[in-house]
C-alpha cells in the first residue's frame, strides 16, 4: 500500500497538536456542518458554489481492544473498514502505520466502490481498559485541498483525545476506596440529595450544552440566561440539571420529572430536541455552545455570587439557614457561604471553619463535591460556562466573580 509523504507531514502536525489543546466535548467545528449516526459523528466542511471536492472526518464510537495490542486493533480495525465501506486498496504492500506511542496513524490512496480515487487517513488512540477509538478522514486527491481542511480536524481531534484521556484517569483514580463509593449512614442520612452508586457513567455523557437566551428584568434591563442541559450519549437530554451527573438515578428521574426529559439531535450545527412530555420540539440554530468540565481536583480562587437571582439554596447543606449569594473557594481546596459584600476583601481564615456554612471541595468532570464540616455531602453538577475558570454553574446556579457580578447572566431557573 503506497504511502504518501505530504500525508505523513500532516499527520505529524496532527500529533502534536493533540499534546497542546484543552479538555473539550465532541462539539462542531465552526463553519463546518455536523451529523450523528448510530455513535458516530461526520463532519464535513462547508462548500463555496462550484466547489465538486469532497472531505468527510467521522469520529466513529469507543470499541473494546478485545485483549488485543492497539497496534493489532487498529490493523484490524483498518480492515474491517475498508471492506465495509467498498474501498478497494491498492494491490501488495503492507500497511505503513506510524506512531508516537500515544497515537497511530496510516494514509494511503485507494479508490471507492464507483472507482472514485481518494486520500485515506485513519487514526487511533487507546483510552484505557482495552478501549480504543477510530476516526476515518476521506479527501479528494487534491494535495492543497487535503492539508487545509486537516488543520481543523487535528484541532478537534487533538481535544477529543485530552478529554478521552482526562475521563479515563478519571475513573482509574474514583474506583475501589474512594469516598464517593463509600458513605456512612450518619453522613448519608444528613444529606438532602442521596448520593445514588447507579449514577450515569463518563462515558454515557456527552456534556453539558448551554443555551443562550435573553430577557428583559424588571427595570428593563436585558439579561443574559445561560442555560445548561445536560446531554447523554444514548440521545436523550436533561433539562435544568442539579444534581452531579454521577448520582443522577436517570430511571428514577424520568419517573418523577418526566418534563425535564427529552431527545437530541445534531444535524449541521443545528441543535433539535423534542421533550417526551409534552412532544414540543425546539431547535437552536446559534447561541448554543458546549460548557467545559473542571480538570479532576482543579482549584477555584476567589470571591463569587449568583447572577441569576437564586441564591445558595443549591449548594448549602440541609442545617443551614444561611440565605447568602456569595461563595469563595480557595486553591487550598476549602470554601464558604458568606454574607460580605467587598469582593476584593480578603476572607477571614474563621469563614471556612465555620460548622454549617464551610467545608472542603471537590471537582472532578461535571461533578463538585461539598462536604461540609457538619458532616453534610453533597454533590452538584459543575460546568465553567464562559472561558477561562471564573464564570462557572453549580446546580442550577450560576456564578460570575463578585466585583464584576453586576453583568447580568444566568442559569435556567
């Protein structure tokens, strides 16, 4: 199988991108139209008039190694495709896979079942626990056309890879002793959410979305409401999320906030949902985005507040009576509720000792932990909603940096 050199030099820009670029979703690339099918997603650039080349990336689901090496897996992998797909390779050779130990790559030329002449590329990475995932990227053989439209796919796929990395360390280090799998009676009892060990998964979540929408307050001023829904791979969609994904018993909420739930699709860039209650169907053709999730035991600093008008009835514990919109985190990994009013003033160390309105935090993926020096656990869902890590959601809360507060935002109520 002939190999082209201009094909590996892309690669190689695609190798080190996937070193470089922060944790993300499988979300659109701008400009470029999307669709899903049966787990896999294909993107394809969009098209000036005249414009008769073709280039196709499709990010196909996680597959299980089977006890295989991923360089066996891949090579069969290859196989398995090109015979599904009616590609017809060229004849002899062998296949020139070439790695850097984190990911494998092979290019070749080959014509389709209509005998049409095409650029393949096929890439690999392991995830862990014998997972492996796939991703196809088919051009017409235009040398100039193949190499532009790869800088966005190794963009894209370069965070895929850190998110599916992130999400497998993830739930290597929240097995066995973790806290989380292991709740005493007295802590149990005191929560007001339970903590349920039949939570959804990392792999089931696709992310959070946010919509942006907009209105009016009551002294006539516009207000932006960042929405957040939570979205599962097996298509269905969860409206105004509170609780950690991970103690989310989805059986059990579909039974008692059935309004809350729905089904999604995404079909270029446009974003579909139909709730099963009522049958009504919205689409979202702009202002909608996929949040980020923390980094496992990222670190929050400062003072922040609510911006939607709820105050910290989401995230306080069942004694509390505290009735504050303000709420510092520290890098030492401690928070409070407090009732101050100066962002910039430093909080008093006696803040975070308090019994019913501090305690430590926790934040791993789309999850914070709160646990409370009463004793009280609680866990939220947690996404950052804007870039960068001060403008942030938990529960159905959201949070901006106290001094800058004053620009409206929020999240659903």
């Amino acid at each position: 199988m002939k190999t082209r050199p201009y094909l590996l030099v892309v690669l190689c820009m695609l190798v080190n991108e996937m070193t470089s670029y922060a944790q993300s979703q499988i979300s659109p690339i701008p400009g470029w139209d999307m669709d899903e099918k049966s787990g896999s997603y294909i993107f394809k650039p969009g098209k000036t008039a005249g414009d008769t080349k073709e280039f196709v990336y499709e990010i196909m689901p996680v597959d299980k190694g089977e006890g295989q090496t991923i360089e066996d897996w891949f090579s069969s992998a290859i196989d398995k495709d090109v015979k599904e797909s009616g590609f017809i390779l060229p004849a002899g050779g062998k296949k020139n896979i070439t790695t850097n130990q984190s990911i494998f790559s092979f290019s070749t030329e080959l014509t389709d079942k209509k005998g049409k002449a095409l650029y393949v590329t096929y890439i690999a990475y392991q995830l862990g626990s014998g997972e492996n995932r796939l991703a196809r990227i088919t051009s017409s053989p235009d040398v100039k056309y193949y190499a532009a439209h790869m800088r966005p796919v190794a963009d894209h796929i370069g965070q895929l890879a850190k998110h599916d990395a992130s999400v497998t360390v993830s739930n290597k280090q929240t097995k066995g002793n973790h806290p989380h799998n292991k709740q005493d009676a007295k802590t149990a009892a005191a929560q007001h959410a339970a903590i349920v060990e039949n939570g959804l998964r990392s792999q089931e979540i696709n992310g959070i979305l946010i919509h942006l929408d907009y209105t009016t307050n009551a002294e006539g001023k516009m207000v932006r409401n960042y929405k957040p829904y939570l979205v599962l791979n097996d298509g269905s969609i969860y409206g105004d999320p509170v609780l950690s994904p991970y103690s989310l018993d989805v059986a059990q909420s579909k039974q008692k906030e059935p309004q809350k739930w729905g089904t999604w699709k995404l079909k270029n860039n446009i974003f579909t949902v139909e709730w099963t209650a009522t049958r009504e169907t919205e689409k979202w053709f702009k202002n909608w985005f996929w949040a980020t999730p923390a980094q496992r035991e990222e670190k929050l600093d400062g003072s922040f507040m609510t911006v939607n008008g709820v105050e910290n009835g989401s995230v306080k514990s069942a004694e509390n009576a505290l009735a504050s919109k303000n709420i510092v985190f520290n890098k030492d990994g401690q928070f409070a509720l407090t009732t101050g009013n100066n962002g910039n003033a430093a909080v008093p160390a006696s803040e975070f000792s308090k019994k019913n309105e501090a305690g430590t935090y926790t934040l791993n993926d789309y999850s914070m932990e709160l646990r409370f020096n009463n004793g009280t656990v609680i866990r939220r869902v947690f996404y950052f909603y804007l870039q960068g890590s001060t403008h942030f959601g938990i529960g159905n809360a959201a949070y901006a940096p106290k001094q800058s507060a004053e620009s409206p935002a929020s999240a659903s109520n």
